[in-house]
C-alpha cells in the first residue's frame, strides 16, 4: 500500500426495545446531555467489549488477544503447551519471570498490577523463550510489541508506566446515543416463592429495574493504511479482519440485563464508506433531537433521512467518499452515489474486494 491513507467509516441506525445494556454505578442506564436535550447512551468501552467477544465466538481469525489481570497464567498455559512436563507452578514462575524481566512488575499472588492485553502469538513466542531459557530484555520487549493481535492493533493497549510497550488503536469507536430524548422508566417486579404454603401472601423478592427505550446512531471508524502497517503489511490479514470488524460492529451488543429484556435487535440502517482525507461522524445531524409528528411514527424513518441528508451535507467540507455502501430494513430511503446493499453478506464481500483493489 502507498503512503496514503485510508479511512474506514461505519454508521448504524439502531432501535433498542425497553432495555438496561449499559449502566452506570447506581443501575441506571447511562445518558447524555447532547443538544440541550438528555439522551440514552451506550459507552464505547461496552460495545468495544462485545465487539472482541464476538471476534472470538464468531470469528476464523487465530491471533486474537486477552485482555486480563491473569496473563501470568495465561503463558503458563502456553508454556505447558510447548512443554506438557513442565508442572503448572514451575509454568508460573517462568511466566513471571518473563514478565518481570521485560520490566512489567506483578503481585505477589502472580498476576499484573494492570489489566494487560496480550495476543496469542505474543504469548506463544514468549513461550519458546521461556522453554528455552534464552532471553534477555531488549529480546523479550520486542516479542511483546510484535505480531500484534487484531483487537490489539485496532484497539489500543495503554500502559500508562510503559508508553514503549503502549500501541496505538488504529479504531475509534463513538459513544452511540439516541437521536431523540429519552425518559427513564422503572419496573417493578416480584418474585414469588415456589414452595411458600397456601395460606401464606406476598413475594419472596421484590424490586425495580430501571430501563429506557430508544433510537441510536453509532459511528465508528478504522485507519485502515495504520492498521495494515500494524499487521505488517499483510493483504489478506488486512481485509478479513477489517470485514470481521465491520461484522461485528453491527451484530454484537452489550449484554447488560439482556435476560431480563431480550433486547435483540439488528441494525435498521447501514452506511460504510472508504475515504482518503479524513473519517467523518454523522452525529451532528441529531444535534437537534428527532421528533415524531404523530406518537405512532416512531423515531426510525427520520434518523435514517437525517442520516443520509448529513452524508451529503458533510461533503461541503470534506471530499467526496471514494465509495459508499448502505442497508436498510426500512424502505424507502436510498442514498446518493452510494450502493444499495441486499444483505450484510452482500456489503461484506463487496467492501473486501475494494480492500484488495486499494490495499
């Protein structure tokens, strides 16, 4: 690939029934104040989350990562691979004294004093360095800043005591917050005792929960000419792991209270789209709140045509996408200069063979 850029950008109409997927410290689901008027709001973090749970159910891709304060024996693990004889607490001490050795300290009771996000074949390399006794640092701080794993690469790692060890996110991943403001709502519910007696009244458990319902617009982006770099330079690694991206941006969902809501739903409208100069949310459309001229209408409809009005509305200030794909469920809204998808399937396998053209 040249030295150009390359920008990935994802917008998503998205209807959430009554439900709680993300909440704040007292149980609330959380909201925004955006345009002078208070809005449900799912957290990127919480998305970000789903996201990396569905690369590794959904997902072909092998080197993947984890993100935990247990990585001391998750390359123990990878050590008792290489060598089953070795016991798991000889493992253990030989995970911590790589980590150690590369300069990243841990507890006493073997783990690290951050959350650590480490890939697979990272851990697997640092493995045969263990096995093999043959390392010193330099060696071991280059294994962990090579091969970086997908989410690695497009999520970021921080460290905030080793900025050497950091990598940057090739992904940005908005806040997605409803077009229209919300009122929260409160279920009270009781639960009855299966084996209370006859003559006995009242619950065994009561309680609230507390929810809303809404439309959101999500928007996420990826700088595909960094995130190929990051996976050095491989074409086809590239291209699979962008549409496993694109996947699972618009089929995963945070899981907060889902058992209590079965809240899921798909994407009502999607809109991706390659350009070279910079990526560019749409949320500015939904700076004034959506509202519904009959209580009937519901809020899809509009968000979808303020949606597409802002994807033309934004090229007075930046270049025109090099393409442009969307979906709807909802018929009737077609979007200039863009190609109308039939399935996601469809949209995927288009947006790969436009990678490889660009890649």
């Amino acid at each position: 690939m040249s030295k150009e850029k390359l920008f990935l950008d994802i917008h998503v109409i998205q209807t959430l029934p009554p439900s709680n997927i993300n909440r704040d410290d007292t149980g609330s689901p959380k909201t925004a104040v955006y345009g002078g008027v208070r809005r449900a709001r799912v957290s990127s973090q919480s998305w970000k989350k789903a996201m990396r749970d569905y690369f590794k159910e959904n997902g072909n891709l092998s080197n993947v990562g984890v993100r935990s304060l247990d990585v001391v024996s998750f390359l123990a693990e990878k050590i008792r691979e290489l060598k089953p004889e070795i016991s798991l607490e000889d493992a253990i001490q030989k995970s911590v004294k790589v980590f150690n050795e590369a300069g990243i300290k841990t507890t006493k009771n073997n783990r690290v004093k951050a959350l650590f996000f480490l890939g697979k074949e990272q851990a697997e390399n640092l493995a045969k360095k263990a096995v093999e006794k043959k390392y010193n640092k330099e060696e071991l701080r280059k294994v962990f800043k090579e091969k970086a794993a997908i989410d690695i690469a497009l999520f970021g790692r921080m460290l905030a005591n080793d900025k050497e060890l950091s990598e940057d996110a090739s992904s940005q991943i908005a806040h997605a917050i409803s077009t229209h403001g919300v009122q929260s709502e409160f279920d009270f519910y009781t639960a009855l005792d299966d084996l209370s007696k006859e003559d006995q009244s009242g619950a065994g458990m009561l309680g609230t929960i507390e929810y809303n319902s809404s439309t959101l617009y999500r928007y996420g982006n990826v700088a595909l000419h960094e995130f190929y770099h990051q996976l050095n330079e491989n074409k086809s690694q590239t291209i699979e792991a962008t549409k496993l991206f694109v996947e699972a941006f618009l089929n995963s969902l945070p899981t907060g209270k889902i058992n209590s809501f079965a809240n899921q739903t798909v994407p009502s409208s999607v809109v991706v789209s390659l350009r070279k100069d910079r990526p560019v949310s749409f949320v500015s459309a939904f700076e004034t709140a959506i509202k519904t001229k009959l209580s009937q209408e519901g809020y899809v409809d509009e968000s979808i045509e303020a949606m597409f009005k802002e994807h033309k509305n934004v090229q007075r200030f930046v270049e025109k996408p090099e393409i442009s794909f969307y979906l709807n469920l909802s018929e009737g809204h077609s979007l200039e200069g863009a190609k109308e998808e039939l399935s996601l399937s469809d949209l995927l396998n288009d947006l790969g063979e436009e990678l490889h053209n660009r890649l």
